[in-house]
C-alpha cells in the first residue's frame, strides 16, 4: 500500500458531509481507472467492460485498510456509497471520466 498524504487522510475522514464523501470516492476510483488504463493500459471496471463494482468493492476495502474513510463509515453508509456509484447521473463507476471533468466542479 502506498504512503497516503496526512492532509489527504484527515481530509477523508473528518468529512461531515455522506454525500460529498460519496462523490469524492467515486470520483477518485474513477480517476484510478482512468490513470491505470491511460499509464499502464490495465483495463479493469470501466476500462475491462466488465462489471465495475467488484474493482470498486476492492478500491474501498483499500481505503478502509489506508484508514482514509470518514469516521462515520459504517456498513450502512458503504451500501449508500455503492447505490450511488452505481445509479447517480454524475457521480458513477459506470461511466469513465478524466482530470478536467472532475477539477471543472
């Protein structure tokens, strides 16, 4: 597991906001994707046109182990964080995005 930033860990897990969390996380395993297709060609999720939760189940089961999720999560607030990954207009891991869809928010 790489060295995660402190500022980037408090920043996760003082979050009070569920849905802002949500978003951000989503929007950080789709940036992943985008980074592992685009500098290592790995298609995975989106990328593989399989399925894409189980990589996202794995990218927050990784986040939980990097301690960067609020402390708030629970298994209730992770079922929620799935059914918007997976239903949002905007916010889901069905649908690639790249850096400046993301910094344009």
């Amino acid at each position: 597991m790489g060295l995660i930033h402190p500022a980037l860990r408090d920043f996760f897990r003082e979050s009070p906001d569920e849905t802002k969390a949500y978003q951000l996380l989503t929007d950080s395993f789709r940036l992943r994707c985008d980074d592992n297709f685009t500098w290592d060609q790995h298609e995975h999720g989106i990328y593989g046109e399989k399925a894409p939760m189980p990589v996202f189940d794995d990218f927050l089961v990784r986040a939980k182990r990097a301690d960067v999720l609020p402390s708030w999560w629970n298994e209730e607030k992770e079922q929620k964080c799935k059914k918007m990954a997976m239903e949002d207009t905007y916010f889901n891991i069905k649908f690639a995005t790249e850096k400046p869809d993301v910094t344009e928010q």
